[in-house]
C-alpha cells in the first residue's frame, strides 16, 4: 500500500466524524475531521510530514522553512522537518503564535531565527474550510519580511478556501481534497 493510500486509511479511522459540528469558521458541518487525532499519531505524523515534504519538494523555488499557526500546525511542521532532515534536505520549522508573546521577544513567530531574512517559506495546516486562518499566517510572516511561496493542507474540505487564498495570489495544495478523502475507491 502507498504512503497516501495509507494516510486515506488513517484519517478516516481516527479523524474523520460524522454528525453536526460548529467549524473554526462558525459553519456549521455535517461532518468533522479532527486532524490532530492523525497528526498526533506516530504514523499519521510521519505519513503527513512524507506527503507536505513532497509537495514542498516539488516547489518551483527552494523553500527555506516550514511553519503554521499554532496548535493544528505544529505537529505538522514539527514531521516536515523532520523528515526533510531525514532525506538529507533540511527544512526548519517555525510556528506562528495565535497572539504575540507576553514577554521576553515579543514574538509571533517562534524559530524565526533558524530562517534567513526574507526567505520563501511554507505553510501548512491540518484542514482548511474558509482559509481564514492561513491569511492570518500569511499577514503574521510577510509582517516579519518572508516570503510565502507555499500553501499546503492535509485536507481541502472544498468550502472556499482554496478560492479564498487563490485571490489573494496564494494557490493551496491539498494532500486530499473532501472529494478524495471520501471517495470510497481504494485509488485516492
């Protein structure tokens, strides 16, 4: 079986839930994928860093760094990283803070100093429904002076998101899209 086909598997055993769900958006939702429930997980983590490294790899400019909003992301740019060192193609991580730190720096980015100034970076995240929290990322890291070259999600749910962020110049690429995921052919 394939790494993705496995992940297909995976997400649907531990993420996916059907009923009525209120969404980060305040949508509401006949059904719900609960991302970190695959990300958390020793496989889905590795099979999820696997995917996003593939498509960061497949960017037509080197990326220089991988990072996200805080909470769904980290887990996310935590196996990216990790399996970019593993092939020998290091990537580093940084996350984006919900609000900037309190003390200390400051900061809404943490591991920004592992990055070069203004260089092209990724982000990901678990699901995107309306897109609105990447835009927040995207705002957070191009106020810090990088360049977003990459947007990437384990699951596209199809409700604006990717239109949301194609309009602001920012095309998303999805592991899967809601159609894949629920697809009921083995082939995802």
């Amino acid at each position: 079986m394939n790494e993705r086909q496995r992940l297909k598997e995976l997400l649907l055993e531990k993420s996916y839930r059907k009923g009525t769900f209120t969404l980060t958006s305040g949508q509401t939702s006949d059904f719900y994928v609960d991302g970190k429930q695959t990300t958390l997980d020793a496989e889905g983590a590795y099979l999820c860093g696997r995917l996003l490294f593939n498509l960061i790899r497949q960017h037509h400019e080197p990326i220089m760094g991988v990072g996200g909003m805080t909470l769904g992301a980290d887990p996310l740019v935590t196996a990216v990283s990790l399996v970019s060192y593993l092939e020998k193609k290091p990537i580093p991580a940084f996350i984006v803070r919900k609000e900037a730190k309190g003390h200390g720096t400051g900061n809404f980015l943490e591991g920004k100093n592992n990055l070069q100034p203004g260089g092209l970076v990724a982000l990901v995240e678990d699901v995107v429904t309306t897109g609105g929290t990447l835009l927040k990322v995207i705002e957070r890291v191009e106020n810090e002076g990088f360049r977003v070259g990459l947007v990437a999600t384990i699951v596209d749910r199809q409700e604006g998101g990717a239109e949301a962020l194609a309009t602001r110049g920012y095309p998303l690429k999805a592991v899967f899209t809601r159609e894949q995921l629920l697809n009921k052919d083995k082939t995802p």
